[in-house]
C-alpha cells in the first residue's frame, strides 16, 4: 500500500517544522519527506493535509494497561478475575492506539497479561499501540506496588526475580526504588529497595541486554538507582541537585507522569478515591512540579509518560500529559518531542520511531489545526482524523479519505 500525505503541516517530531510539506509511505516505511509538495503515484492513496497537521505516533513511556482508571484501579485488580483484567486490558489498548498513542512501554503488568496482551496486538489479533512491556514489578516484601509484582529481598532474591522476568520475555525491568501513593501504609519518599538490591536486578536485565526502569519518588531512592545504574527514573518526585546531576552527567531520563497527580489531587476523596492516595498526593505535589521544573532547567531529558490507569488517568486519554508538561514550563514544541523524539529514545526505538524521516516505521497521526497553537486539540477524539500504524490506518475519518 501506498499513501501520500501532501500540502500541509509536517510536525517533524526533533522541533522542525514544515509548513507546506509532503510524506510518502510505501508498505510499513516512510519512503520519502520534502518541504514541498510532491508527486505521488496514481495508486496511492492521497491524503490533504490543507489545514492539518501530521505527527508522529506518539509515544507514551509509562503506562499500566491492567490498570483501569477507576477510583480504586488496584482494588478492581485485586478483586476481578484475570480474564476479566485481560479484556480490559485489550479495550484500553484500543483506545489507546486511536488517540494516536502508537507505542507505550507498560511499567507494570499481573500474572503475565502485559505480555499476552503484547503478542495479541503483534499477531493482528486486537488492536493496539505497539508495546514494551515489563512484566511483573520488582518491590521488597510489602513494598510499593506488591500487588501486582513480586516480591524479593536481598540482591539474591532480587536478581533472581529479574532472571524471572527475563526468562518471561520482559523488554525492561521494573525495579521499586521507594515507596508511593497507591499502596496503603507506604511512604513516597522512604527508600524501599537497596542500593545492592537495585544493583543486582539491575546487572542482570542488562546482561541480557534489557533496559531499567526505577519508580522513585524519595530522594535517597533515587540516588540509590542512580548510583545502581537504572536507565530511568519513573515519577521523580524529591529531586535533589545531587541527583539532577547524576542524571545530566549520565543520560538518565525522567519520566514525571505528572497526570497521576494531577488526577487524584482534581477528583479526589468525593469521586472515591482511597483517602490514602489523595492525602498523600496533596503532601507530595507541590514537589514534584518544582522537581520537573529544575530538571527541564537543568537539561534532564524529560520523556512523556502519564502512568495510565492510575485513578481518572485514563486510557486513550494519555496527551493530556502534554498539557500538564506545559504548565511547568515547556512549550508545546518541547511536549510534543518529549512524547516523540524523546520518548522513542527512552524506550530504544529511535531508529525506528519517534520523528518523520524517511526509512522509519510509518507511525502516524494526522490532527485537525495545529497543535503547537492549540495543543488541547490532541484530546479531542473527533480531531484525530487519522491513525496510521505500520502503513495501517487503524483510524480515518470519512472526510479525510475524499
Ligand atoms: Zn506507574
């Protein structure tokens, strides 16, 4: 299949612009990109862009598919049968991928149906964003998170429960540095694993050539991955100078989820939220937007991730994150590479997404308008006029296909 996109926007993904440009897929592959209009083959499909914009898939880093959005997602978990979880699961993978997020990285799966989920959306079987997953999270006994993970103490434990996740086909390790919001009786900011803990399972995901990540909010948590030698830090909440210069001097991005917060802080107690999580966040909040704000300043890669599925943060409704990026200082140009450019760095796939340039994966979004004046425009459904995944369209708008 062959389709082009001529005459409009093309939002490029690395902070260029062309405003009168023109993209050709041929198969699954971007074949060519010009500035200009070009001509394309009588067989292909021919998409104006006249008074829209073309994106790249977006790219959300930090998701939890098996988590439905509900006031109390890890009580529902709990509670509801794996099979019921699993279609779940698939649905919101679903939405998902029609809000344009074309890839995510699931930081934290129960009982394997991240990765079943992953091999159904491979095999054609449902559709949704292509996925990287990691499986079960790797929290000490009663540590943040121990719901849905596994349990382990001591470097033994832990990089043997890291060998686990390998064995079971995990793109990257979820290591729980400290505590958090959604586990009753948890501090955000106490240290949960150790330091040689977080080592081990570290060596081990990286012997067999498998990225990291560290939920982390407290300060000391955080230097203690950093110091183990994580690839990314997950929330971020306490940042200190210490660990805001680790992170430049090494590369290690952040990735802040700031809708988690954002959700629980506006909806609070009344829409039943466990008293728990909101109280903590109220406390919590104030820091993690200072902690983002000094580490755009102080050039700390940021990549987009919303932690979806958390209370209200819903599925399909992951670019509100850019939004929340904006309001401690990027502009919609930096948003929009965060969850583009960035994110397919974080995530290991820059040779194949994250920007339009010809011989990637065509992943791609076409929007109503323009988004870097109007970035709001990216929650609206009806203005995701189309989804392509692989040279698929998954979504198209009648009006846009004439
Ligand atoms: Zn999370």
């Amino acid at each position: 299949m062959v389709t082009g996109f001529i005459g409009g926007r093309i939002i490029v993904g690395n902070g260029k612009v062309f405003e009168r440009g023109s993209v050709l897929v041929e198969g699954e592959r971007i074949a060519k990109v010009s500035e200009k209009e070009i001509s394309i083959p009588k067989e292909a499909q021919r998409i104006d862009l006249e008074g829209r914009s073309l994106l790249p898939g977006f790219i959300d880093c930090h998701v939890h598919l098996c988590l439905d959005g509900s006031p109390d997602p890890i009580g529902a978990l709990v509670r509801e049968h794996a099979s019921m979880v699993t279609l779940k699961a698939a649905e919101a993978a679903r939405r998902t991928l029609l809000a344009g997020v074309t890839t995510v990285r699931d930081m934290g799966g129960k009982e394997g149906i991240d990765l079943g989920l992953k091999a159904a959306i491979r095999s054609g079987l449902i559709l949704g964003p292509r996925m990287l997953a990691s499986g079960r999270l790797i929290c000490m006994t009663g540590g943040h998170g121990w719901q849905l993970g596994k349990e382990a103490d001591g470097p033994d434990e832990v990089r043997k429960a890291a060998r686990e996740e390998v064995k079971a086909g995990v793109d990257v390790v979820k290591l729980m540095a400290t505590g958090g919001v959604m586990t009753p009786d948890v501090e955000p900011g106490s240290e949960q694993l150790t330091e040689d803990e977080l080592r081990a399972g570290i060596e081990e995901a990286h012997k067999a050539g498998r990225r990291t990540a560290t939920h982390a909010m407290g300060t000391q948590g955080i230097l203690n991955a950093l110091r183990a030698g994580i690839d990314s830090i997950e929330h971020g909440v306490f940042l200190n100078e210490e660990a805001i210069s680790l992170m430049v001097k090494r590369a290690v991005p952040l990735v802040p989820t700031l809708s988690a917060l954002y959700h629980i802080e506006k909806k609070g107690i009344a829409a039943g939220i466990p008293a728990f999580a909101v109280e903590k966040t109220l406390r919590i909040k104030p820091f993690h937007l200072e902690s983002v704000r000094m580490a755009r300043e102080s050039g700390v890669c940021v990549a987009m991730g919303t932690d979806a599925g958390t209370p209200f943060n819903l599925h399909g409704e992951n670019l509100g994150e850019l939004m929340r990026l904006m309001e401690v200082g990027y502009s919609a140009m930096e948003a929009i590479q965060a969850a583009t450019q960035v994110a397919a760095k974080v995530v290991g796939l820059e040779k194949e997404l994250g920007t339009i340039e010809e011989g990637k994966l065509a992943d791609l979004v076409v929007v109503e308008g323009d988004p870097i004046e109007e970035i709001d425009i990216l929650l609206k459904p009806e203005a995701i006029l189309l989804v392509m995944q692989g040279g698929r369209f998954v979504k198209a708008a009648p009006e846009i296909l004439k």
